[in-house]
C-alpha cells in the first residue's frame, strides 16, 4: 500500500527555479509539484522554508574520522558507521560515496588496515538496510603504495563500487607542487622529524616514478571492464588532463589550477572542488579557490570532503556571493549534477517521477540549516 505524503508552503528548488508551493510523493517517489499550496488534510506546512533534493556526496573522508576518533584509538566497526551515517544525514546527505584509500601515505603505518574494516563496514550498513543515508563506495587508489593493484583486486567487484579515483600524492606536483605545503602538511599531520620527512619525500619520489603509471593503466582497465566511473585527482597541468582523457576518466576531482579545470571541461570531463574551499574561501593546499572556478563557470560539482556539513553551507555561499550563479544552479551542484556524473539517473532533482530524496532547510544569518531529512519517501533525520 503506498504511502502519500503531501508538502505545503514549501519554496521548492526545482533544477532551474525556486517554486512556492506544494509537492506529492506516493511511497518513494515525487508524483506531483504545485505552485499552489495544498488544502490536504494532514499536509507537513514547511512554512516558507526550502525544499531541496537530498544531496549526494561523491567523496568524504568523514568515516575515517569515527573509525579513528583519535590518534591510536580503533572504535568499533558498526557503531563507528552508524555515527558517520547519523552525522552525512543530518547534513541532508541522502546518498554518500564513501571514500576509502587502498594505500597509505606512511609505509610502515598500520593505518591501511583499517581500510578493509572500513569496507566490510559499509557493506554490512547497506545490508542492514536501517541507515538512514544510502551507502556506496568509492575507491581512492594510491598509485605511489606498492600494493595498490593488490588491494583494489579485492574490492574492484563490490556491489556497492561506483567510482575509483586515483591519486599521486608524491612531492613537487598536482596537490603538493609546492614542496613547503608538502612539508608543513605532513609534518604536521603525522608529527614527523625533519629526516622522517625527507625519508618520506623521497620514498614517494621512488615509487611514483616506478609505479605511478602501471598502477594507473592496468586501474582504468580493470574500471572499464567492470562499467565503473572513473575520476582524476588533483589534476594541475595540461598534459594530466591529457592523461586523464587517455585513461577515460569522467570527473576530474580537485583540478588545483584554472587550466587544468578548463582543459577538464573543455575535454568533457566533470568538475569537481571541495566545498570546504568554498566555505573558507581559498584551498588549504595553496590552489586554485573553488569561488574562482565558479565564478569562470569552471565548476559542476561539490564535495564535503572532511566536512560534511560543508556541502549545503557551499552552495548557498555560492549562491550569494557568485553573480552567476543563483540557487537553483547551485544547488545542481550538489544534488543534480553528483548523480548524472556517478550514473544515479533515479535521483538528485525534485522532479516528476524522482526518488523522493528531501531536505528542509531555513536560513540563519544566512546560514543553511537543516531541519527535516527524507530518503525515499521516509523521514530519516
């Protein structure tokens, strides 16, 4: 029997305008937009407050963050997910690729081995089927690790696999072209010695050198085979947007430099930046502002990244401060165009015939803040 759900004095984001009005949905999906308010007996009165498409998240480290809430401390798997779960939810997260990494910066780090536990845990939330957000995953390959192709081997025919970035962390070019940013990144984050940290510039040096575009070709490959989507990562000059169109990559994730966004689009790949960039207003690495991007028409879409809570705050900030851009491409950026680049065709617009993915959100000094959460018809924050 399905379940009708009627909204009321909602200011609707629909993908090209904000709509004043009503909007049906029959268990999980939208039957019905209006630009009248509802007289149904039992209608949820949002009271001039935003209705958004749930977002979708195509790559956060958040999870790692409850499997390690702190440095030496390993919280147990379910509860660990079942926090992250809660945390992407209450942000209007409604579809959220989980990245985990096949590799580790450290080569004598046990912190990779977290990484299947990561893995094992997604599965068994997706399983469950009580999470409130839906669960997928996206694998980070690490091309300076030496058992990159070993590890992704063992994930490549998930289910819940629906895209693979892969990545080239080493010195001196795309995120860290800057070697002091490299020093002072990693310094800080793993409390490294001055030798240590030469140690590990070189280790990195060497093993992208050997490694790096084996690992990246026989990937691409293995992801072709499999129908899998594919992005770049930290793409920086004109012969990497090269070798991403070469390698058949879809999103070009992180593009550090205006030429290499431009080149990604002009080449037709998907632009992707961070929204803690956005919020912050310039890149913690010392690249390209995702605000500059926006504002050259360079940008598709965002990502939380470290920050969930980040993804709505973006668009709304675009929305204000970008001439170009007004609300309803913003939030494209993260709703709409996430799922067209990942193949979610199902989702990610209030639309005719769309999962009724939903977020209520007010404004706060303005400030987004989520209120109501729905996936697939049921209120799940």
């Amino acid at each position: 029997m399905n379940r009708q759900t009627v909204f009321t004095n909602a200011r609707m984001v629909l993908p090209d305008q904000v709509l004043s009005g009503s909007l049906c949905i029959d268990g999980d999906t939208i039957t019905a937009i209006d630009s009248a308010p509802s007289g149904v007996t039992g209608a949820i009165d949002l009271n001039g407050d935003f209705l958004l498409p749930g977002l979708i998240e195509l790559h956060t480290d958040n999870l790692e963050k409850h499997f390690t809430p702190r440095p030496g401390v390993k919280w147990p798997e379910l509860p660990a997910i079942f926090g992250h779960d809660s945390v992407v939810a209450s942000a209007g997260i409604t579809t959220v690729f989980n990245a985990v990494a096949t590799g580790n910066v450290l080569p004598d780090s046990t912190r990779s081995e977290r990484f299947d536990h990561m893995v094992s845990a997604v599965r068994e939330a997706a399983a469950s089927n009580i999470t409130r957000a839906e669960h997928l995953l996206h694998i980070r390959c690490e091309l300076t690790c030496d058992s990159t192709l070993e590890k992704f081997s063992k994930w490549m025919d998930d289910p819940l696999l629906r895209l693979v970035s892969v990545m080239d962390h080493s010195p001196g070019q795309r995120q860290f072209v800057n070697l002091d940013k490299y020093r002072e990144y990693y310094r800080g984050k793993y409390k490294l010695s001055e030798r240590e940290m030469e140690e590990l510039i070189a280790h990195h040096t060497d093993i992208s050198q050997r490694f790096g575009r084996a690992h990246r070709s026989e990937i691409a490959r293995l992801c072709h085979e499999r129908g899998v989507a594919m992005a770049s990562h930290d793409d920086a000059t004109l012969e990497h947007v090269r070798e991403s169109v070469e390698d058949g990559m879809s999103i070009a994730e992180f593009p550090t430099t205006v030429a290499a966004a431009r080149s990604s689009r002009q080449h037709g790949l998907h632009v992707m930046m961070g929204s803690p960039n956005v919020v912050r207003g310039f890149s913690h690495s010392g690249n390209v502002s995702a605000r500059e991007l926006a504002a050259e028409g360079l940008l598709d879409t965002l990502s939380s990244d470290y920050v969930p809570e980040s993804l709505l705050h973006s668009a709304f900030i675009l929305a204000e401060h970008v001439e170009q851009i007004q609300l309803p491409e913003a939030v494209n950026m993260i709703s709409r165009n996430p799922a067209t680049a990942a193949g979610l065709h199902d989702r990610g617009e209030i639309a005719l015939g769309k999962r009724a993915d939903l977020v209520q959100v007010t404004q706060l000094d303005h400030a987004p803040v989520v209120r109501q959460v729905w996936r697939q018809g049921l209120r799940v924050a």
